[in-house]
C-alpha cells in the first residue's frame, strides 16, 4: 500500500521508538516501518519513526520535553464489523483497554453508552488519548482508526465551521455524519456539534464540540502531516492553512483552529530513509531554519551542492 496523503504525527520526549513499538503490539495489522535519527537539531538528536497501525501510517518524533498530549486530539478505534468479527469483539475491545490502561488514565470508563455497546476513553501511558468502540454493522463504513478533533473552551462551537473549512482546502473530500446536541444537554448549547466525521484526501477525521471544562487545547504534539507532490501543491496548502506566522517552522504551521499541520513534499521523506548519513544531515541543516519548506533547496542540499 502507498503512503497516504496525511499522517498523524505525534511528539515524544524520549519515547517515540517505544511507544511506536507499543502501538504495534496493540493493535492489529500493524508494524514498525522505518527508523531515522535526525542529528543537530535544536532538541539534539532526535530519532524519527514510521509505523503502521492497522494498516494506517504514523509518524512520531522524540525531540524533547516541548509539547504535551493532551484529550483535544485523540484517536477512535472501531472494534465493530468489518474491521472484527462480531463473535470475538468484545474480548478484542477488553484486551486492548487494558494494554493501554497499563499505566494510563481512564477519561471515561470501558462500560455501555447510549451511542455504543462497549466504549471508553483513555489516556495512555505516553499521555496520548484512545476512543475504542463497538459499532453496529449499520453505520457507514469508516477506517478502524480516526483521528478525533475536540473543541473546547475559545474554540467551542467551532467544529463545524472548522469541518467546513478543511473541506474547502482540500479538494478531495467529503463531509459524513453530523449529529448536533439537542436542546437540555447544558452547558453544550443545542445545535453544536456533538459528532461529526468527514474525509479529506485519504483520511477520514471525526469532530466534536464540548462546553464542559477541560483545561486543555490544541498543540503541536499531535501534527497532520500533508505529502505534497510538487512545491506548487506545497505552496497552495500552505497558503491555505497557514493563519499564526510565529508559530511557521521546518514545514509545520498553525491553523485559524489552533490545529498543527506539516506541509511537506513526498521527496523529502524518500530522501530521509534511503539517503546516506551525510545526505541525510545535509537535508536536515537545510530544512530546520526554513518557514515553508523549499523544495529546490532541499534538493540541492541532498545533492551536496
């Protein structure tokens, strides 16, 4: 299978290598794909890693104590049809929440909900935040793994809006359900989203608004990175996206949503995992004081030229 067109990318301390590997050994159909070491960035030495889980890609980087995670992006695992067998989902579902709750932290407990038959939400050992569920043979089908995107305090009932614009920058995409809190559920004001999920070029995500207090918004330890052909492609998602020029670095931006984004061209990930070490360094002092990336630039650094 190709690489897809947006990966997650998450942001570790120290851990990203062990906490790809503990990914793997949850869920299924999933591998660690390719390591890399990234030498004399602002954080030291960072290592880079590429992991499938349940056939999606992932990335993750261990560049220090920076940015922590937190329940504002979290991650929701359908254990229903196609994905499992119906007879065997309910232990699946079980054996997974407690890998993950081995030194986590429950948000809501494993246990039945109106919306589903098995569901709970947990924050890992690592800090990142899990939705696993039952689902019915009914619903439309979707990924087994959506990233989901929680607004919360300035950016409550702005997940519509947001789903709408991110439909509006990516030209292959479609909206899917949308389920809208109904009058009596204060502080969630009737009409704001309660779930939606849509695609955008091959990853579907998931939506929600919530009034209650969290404490916590989006930041940069979970990232979505873009694969951008060509430099025009780059620069037009770039354009698009990019609403906080201080937060502009090495490829990633901020959107108006406070959602981070990396824009980045294909080349520039085949050049990370079959150039030589010294490519690979050249590449990475070419790249780290750049706002967008440039391609040619990249290219020349690769070159040794």
């Amino acid at each position: 299978m190709d690489t897809q067109k947006i990966t997650p990318h998450l942001w570790f301390d120290t851990e990203a290598v062990e906490a790809a590997e503990f990914y793997c050994s949850v869920f299924p159909d999933s591998k660690v794909t390719h390591v890399s070491t990234l030498h004399d960035t602002p954080s030291g030495d960072c290592d880079l890693v590429s992991f499938r889980l349940w056939g999606q890609d992932f990335m993750a980087i261990s560049a220090g104590p920076v940015f922590r995670f937190n329940p504002s992006v979290s991650f929701i695992v359908d254990y229903g049809p196609p994905h499992v067998d119906p007879a065997g989902a309910r232990e699946r579902i079980d054996v997974a929440w407690e890998r993950l709750a081995e030194g986590g932290t429950v948000l809501m407990p494993l246990d039945k909900y109106p919306f589903s038959e098995r569901y709970g939400w947990i924050q890992d050992r690592y800090g990142l935040s899990w939705q696993l569920m039952l689902t019915g043979p009914d619903g439309d089908p979707r990924p087994p793994i959506l990233p989901s995107l929680l607004f919360v305090g300035d950016r409550y009932g702005q997940a519509e809006e947001a789903v709408g614009f991110y439909l509006s920058v990516f030209g292959d995409s479609e909206q899917g359900t949308v389920a809208r809190y109904p009058g009596g559920m204060e502080p969630d004001r009737e009409g704001a989203l309660m779930f939606g999920d849509f695609r955008i070029l091959d990853r579907w995500f998931a939506a929600m608004d919530s009034a209650h207090e969290h404490g916590f918004t989006f930041n940069e330890a979970v990232s979505f990175m873009v694969d951008c052909a060509d430099q025009a492609e780059l620069d037009g998602y770039w354009a698009k996206l990019s609403a906080v020029p201080e937060a502009e670095q090495c490829g990633w931006l901020k959107d108006r949503f406070g959602v981070s984004w990396q824009i980045s061209p294909t080349e520039l990930g085949t050049m990370m995992r079959d150039g030589s070490r010294e490519q690979v360094d050249r590449v990475t002092r070419a790249f780290l004081p750049m706002k967008k990336l440039d391609l040619e630039a990249i290219r020349r650094a690769y070159r040794g030229e």
